[in-house]
C-alpha cells in the first residue's frame, strides 16, 4: 500500500466507526486493495516468485532479504538499464572499460533483479517470494536512452509511467544496500552473465558517484563491495556449444525453463542462478574452474576477449589468478620476473600483477567478524576519493585511513 492510501484512509477520523460491520468493511476494502496490488504485479511479472519492489514498498522487502540471506547467500543478479548512448572511436587497450563508463556513469538503472539460492540451487521455502525485482526511477522525458532497448523494455511489460511515478531513488537504494548485509561480505556470493555493466551500475549506486577513472581501481572497488562474484560467461568461455549466443540461448541450450518475462530483470536473475548450479551440477564447470574465475569479470581485465589469454589460461590451469595470493612482495616479483621471461605468456597477464599489491590491501579490510551486526560500511562515504584504496587502521572501531594509490 502506498503513501497516498494511508493518508486517504487518516484524513476521516471523525467518520467514527460505529459498529464492527463498519470496520471490517473498511478493512476489507484495503485488504483487497493490498490483493489486487500483489496480483496486478505478478501480472507485470507472470512469476508468483516474483516481488516487484518500488519506493512504497522497499524498506519491508529490505527487512525479508535480511531474513533470507542468512541461509541463502546465493545471488543471482541481472539488471536492465537504458542501453548503450555512446561509443568509442578509438580501440585502445582499456576500450572496453572507457565505454562502459562513459555509458555507465551518464545513464540510470531501470530494474535490478537478485534471487536467492542456497549452495544447492534450492530456492527459499519458508518465503512467499524468492526473487526480487527493484524498479528504478526513470524519466524517459528528461534521461538519457537508446531507443532501441527502451523500446525492448516496453514491449516486455516494463511500466515506464510507474518508474516515474514509483521509481526507486538510486541514492535511496545504495544506502539501504551498503547495510544490508549483501555487501562488503564474503559469504555471499554473487552470480551474474556477463556482469560487467550489471555490477558496474550498483557500484555507481554503492558509491553515490561516477565510477573510478581507471579499469585497476574499478576492479579493486568492485572486490572491496562484492568480495565473492561469478560471471557465468567467464565459466563457459571455452565451451564451443554452452558460450555462443546471449542468456535466453544458454538456457534453452540447458533445458531451464524460463520463469516469468524475458529481458525483466527478475526473470534473468532466476534464469542466471539456475544455470550456475546446472552448470556445476552437470559437471560443466568444477570446483577449479570456479575457484580460478572467482571475481573475473568476462571483457575486463584477464577475463578480455583475448584469444591468446584464454588458451593460455586453459592451457597452464589458470595459475596467473594465483598470484592475488603472493605472500610476499619478493614472490610477486619474483613470479613476474619468471612470467617475463616466458614469451609464451600473454602481455595482458601483466594487469593482474600490478594489481597484487593493492588487492593484499583490499583483503584486509573485508577481515571482520560477524557481517550481520557489523557491516563495516561507515568508511564508505564522502572521504573516498577515486585515486585512494581505504583501509581500516582499527576493524574494532572501524578508523578510516586513506593510503595513496
């Protein structure tokens, strides 16, 4: 029930209730409102596992995902968002990330959908819902928008009028994430298809800011707020028959049966996470491939569409990824020296060494105890600079200090 009914329904308090018919009459009505509300959303979803969340109903849907994410800390995610509206001339190294930027930070979020699984793929069975579809606020009057896939959006059901009208303020939406426990914590274990715009926007929302200039402090950001992520194009990157084509074809490929709308966020997020499991299920991807992909990001970094990178990662078991683990400073430059050497190693390996010394940083700060009662999101604010890595002095009394970059 929104604002506007709780106000209509105060503004007649001299109307007394002079018996109990009267009362159960009007409570009936709003109940049935409530009813009606809830079927007219599963309609705009066709999934009854389905929650579509807006401004009037967020802060009890943050209150179910609190109680759903102790035993399900599987999340699989998908956004949908207005398209591409600018593109790059010239094809440096860093391309890719350069456009998602630009893109990123001069367009909003339409629609986040996260569904919860546990580490068997069962979903929820205490909860009505399972998966949940937040819907942004969105002007197609005043933002910015390919036409194209606004126009996709809208055929698949996407109510424009109601995003502006009911749309989830961004700011709004990153604060009541930063607390709730699904990040800045690394039991929880976020699942995407080709992630790399879908976490690129809830950074942008984490943070309250554009994103970092370079790719390096992205990812390092991105690791600092989703300590544990996936990118099921990363794990099928060299399957020939599982790696062709978009989301919709690796499910039908799959034989997962498509849950509510296409290109809704909602639906995607459901279709994600099962193929996740399925794929760890069937024996697609094992416990290797998923611990050496863990946080690579298919098109950034190591995880480029880079031929030569691929094969060498398959090649030597994916061992570059190992180096995030150096236990000394001397070992990293030792194993680089090493990997110089080999002519038979791709260049583009050498971005995961310069990052070592900055990710060893990162780490520490996710280092707490109990993520549930003490998120350490307090020196998340105004004092992060884009150019600085923030480490806490203190965990216990969680002291910001800025190290230079």
């Amino acid at each position: 029930m929104d604002s506007s009914d709780n106000e209509s329904f105060e503004e007649t308090p001299d109307k007394t209730l002079t018996n109990s018919t009267d009362a159960e009459s009007i409570s009936s009505s709003y109940h049935h409102k409530d009813s009606m509300e809830e079927i007219e959303e599963e309609s705009s979803t066709n999934c009854s596992y389905i929650k579509e969340v807006y401004d009037y109903n967020i802060d009890e849907v943050f209150k179910e995902i609190g109680a759903i994410k102790k035993k399900y800390k599987y999340i699989g995610m998908d956004t949908e968002f207005p398209g591409c509206v600018y593109g790059l001339k010239n094809l440096t190294k860093d391309f890719y990330y350069k456009t998602l930027k630009i893109n990123v930070n001069s367009t909003k979020l339409i629609q986040l959908g996260i569904t919860f699984t546990n580490e068997n793929g069962e979903f929820p069975e205490k909860y009505k819902y399972h998966t949940f579809q937040f819907n942004f606020k969105f002007d197609s009057d005043k933002d910015k928008y390919s036409e194209e896939s606004l126009n996709l959006l809208k055929s698949n059901g996407i109510n424009f009028e109601k995003l502006k009208k009911n749309g989830i303020s961004e700011k709004d939406f990153g604060e009541k994430l930063k607390t709730s426990g699904l990040v800045l914590n690394p039991s929880i274990k976020w699942v995407s298809y080709q992630g790399s715009y879908d976490f690129a926007y809830l950074l942008k929302l984490l943070i309250n800011d554009n994103l970092p200039e370079s790719e390096d402090e992205f990812m390092n950001l991105l690791k600092l707020y989703f300590p544990t992520f996936f990118d099921i194009r990363m794990l099928v990157r060299d399957d020939k028959n599982l790696f062709h084509g978009g989301l919709s074809k690796l499910i039908s490929k799959m034989d997962i049966e498509r849950k509510g709308i296409n290109h809704q966020a909602g639906s995607d997020s459901i279709a994600t996470i099962e193929a996740f499991h399925k794929l760890k299920d069937n024996g697609n991807v094992d416990s290797n491939k998923i611990k050496s992909f863990k946080n690579v990001l298919y098109g950034l970094g190591i995880g480029e569409d880079n031929e030569n990178t691929i094969k060498y990662i398959n090649k030597n078991n994916m061992p570059n990824l190992e180096l995030n683990r150096a236990k000394s400073d001397n070992y990293s430059k030792n194993a680089y020296n090493h990997m110089a050497m080999n002519h038979s190693i791709n260049p583009m390996l050498y971005l995961q060494q310069q990052q070592i010394q900055r990710q060893k940083q990162l780490n520490n700060i996710i280092f707490y105890k109990k993520i549930n009662n003490c998120v350490p999101y307090v020196f998340i604010n105004s004092c992060q600079m884009m150019g600085n890595n923030i480490l806490l002095n203190n965990i216990n009394n969680m002291k910001p200090v800025q190290i230079k970059a």
